[in-house]
C-alpha cells in the first residue's frame, strides 16, 4: 500500500489545518475510516511471508524499497493485496441512514434553491471529477491537473510519483467505469466557514477559478451560504506498481469509500420556498477525506 500511505501522508499534511481546495469545477450535467482488512490474494511461499531484514512482512503496507523487493528476480507473479471495509452489519443500516437524509435535503434544495436539482444528475457529476482527477493523477498530467486543484495538492500528487521514481518505480492508477457513489451528508454553511478550502498555506486566494468566485462573491460576501455535501465515491480502485525494467511489481486494489466534499454558492437573493429553475453557480472540490 506504499502508495496510498504516501498520498494520505502527503495530503494529511497538506490539508490537516486548512483543507484546501480541489477546485475541479463542473456543470450539473456534466471515511468514515471503517476498520481496515488487508486480503492478500496471491499464494506465496513460506519464506515469501516470513519477515525480511527490515522487520516488514511481505503482508504489511509496502514503502516504495520493499514494493521494489516484491518484484525482485524470480517472482513468478506480482504481489497483489486487496483493502476492504468490515462494516459488517453496520454498513447497510448508515447506508440507509444516509439515504433517508439525503431524500429529505434533496427536496429541501427543490423547494428553496433550485427546483431542477435531482440526486441522479449531482452524484454523476461526483464521479466524472472521480474518474479525471484520478486519471490526471496517473497519467502525470499535472498541466491539465493544476487548472482543477489548488497548488498544495498538486504538489501532493507530484511529490507521491516523484518519490517512488527515485526508486525506480511507477504508480499507474486504474479507475474501473463503475464508481458507487452516495451523498452522506448536506449542509448549509456561512461564506466564512468555507473561505479557509480556497486559501493557500500563504493566505492569498488560490489560482484555480479564484476570478470567478471573487466576482461571485463582490458586494454581498457576508450574506453568502453555501450548499456543501459530502460524497462517498467507492469503487475497485486499482494501484499498479511498476519497477525499472516495466515490470508490475505489486498491486493494490483499494475497495475503501473516500468521502470528496463539494461546494456550491446559493444566490445572495433567494428565497425561501421561491427556487430558481437551475443554477448558474459552478460546483468545487473542496476536499477529500
């Protein structure tokens, strides 16, 4: 798991005082941490599950020197541990929960702010942003990436491909066409509670569709709310880890739920129980938990 422990302790550190935003903005159109089991699905032999030198078992989440050591000479096949969740019995009864308030927020939202808003069409959205920031991230595209999130996790991203290059090896990430995606939670929150997604570590306002939201915002920032929900994407996302010569060294596949946060300004004019049709207003990424 070498590469999700990077990532999560590059983008801990990059979000733990001020989440910043992940500013991927799309039309309308367009964890909580469960108790975690490792399912390593490949047979190996006993010396292959003894301990190595360094004291890590061939079953332990793997840094970038011991994913290298999976893929060592002689392997017949790579390395493949799967991640998964063990809610049990819990997992069906907080999906029910969540429906039931999502249903009762949806309607809120038709009645009050936008009458055309429907849960289909956001949670489509959701996984669009899914499958391109994570395709971005994989294919090294960081010009297009640094247009959709802020500059700490850009650099985040980076730093994680980068450290594994040091030791010869590449992380290609693979997202499958079907993302299973749920609205956790909907809330209302005042402009000054979110303004801290949409600074850097600096303070000055991030670069990516900053002109848009100060133009949003002239004149009647203090009166702004926002419409914030929280999604679990979850699907089988697949980590391929290559060694020097192009060889797959390892696999993780990561089944866990990842909650993406996103954002969007209600008109500083509404009015209760006068919605407008559709909204203008772009939805952001704020952060990722």
């Amino acid at each position: 798991m070498a590469f999700v422990a990077l990532l999560t302790s590059r983008l801990s550190q990059a979000v733990r005082s001020q989440s910043s935003l992940l500013s991927t903005s799309w039309s309308k159109t367009s964890l909580l941490s469960p108790t975690l089991q490792i399912c390593d699905t490949q047979k190996f032999s006993s010396q292959n599950n003894k301990k190595d030198a360094s004291g890590s078992s061939a079953d332990s989440p793997a840094s970038p020197e011991s994913s290298a050591q999976a893929a060592a000479p002689g392997a017949e096949q790579p390395k493949r541990v799967e991640v998964v969740d063990t809610f049990g019995v819990f997992g069906p009864l907080r999906d029910a929960w969540w429906r039931l308030k999502a249903s009762v927020w949806v309607a809120a939202i038709q009645v009050n702010f936008e009458a055309e808003f429907t849960e289909e069409e956001f949670l489509e959205g959701c996984r669009d942003a899914y499958f391109m920031v994570n395709s971005l991230v994989s294919e090294e595209s960081w010009d297009d990436l640094k247009n959709m999130v802020s500059p700490r996790f850009l650099s985040a991203f980076r730093g994680t491909q980068e450290e594994y290059r040091r030791n010869n090896q590449h992380v290609a990430i693979k997202v499958p066409e079907s993302i299973d995606a749920k609205i956790a939670s909907i809330s209302l929150q005042r402009h000054e509670d979110v303004r801290g997604y949409f600074s850097q570590q600096s303070g000055t306002p991030a670069e990516a569709n900053s002109d848009q939201l100060e133009h949003d915002l002239q004149n009647h920032e203090q009166d702004r709310l926002w419409l914030v929900v929280l999604v679990e994407l979850k699907c089988a996302l697949e980590f391929q880890i290559t060694n020097a010569q192009g060889q797959l060294a390892s696999v993780i596949v990561d089944h866990r739920g990842h909650k993406w946060k996103f954002g969007r300004l209600i008109p500083w004019n509404w009015r209760l129980g006068r919605p407008r049709r559709c909204l203008d207003h772009p939805w952001y990424l704020l952060s990722i938990e």
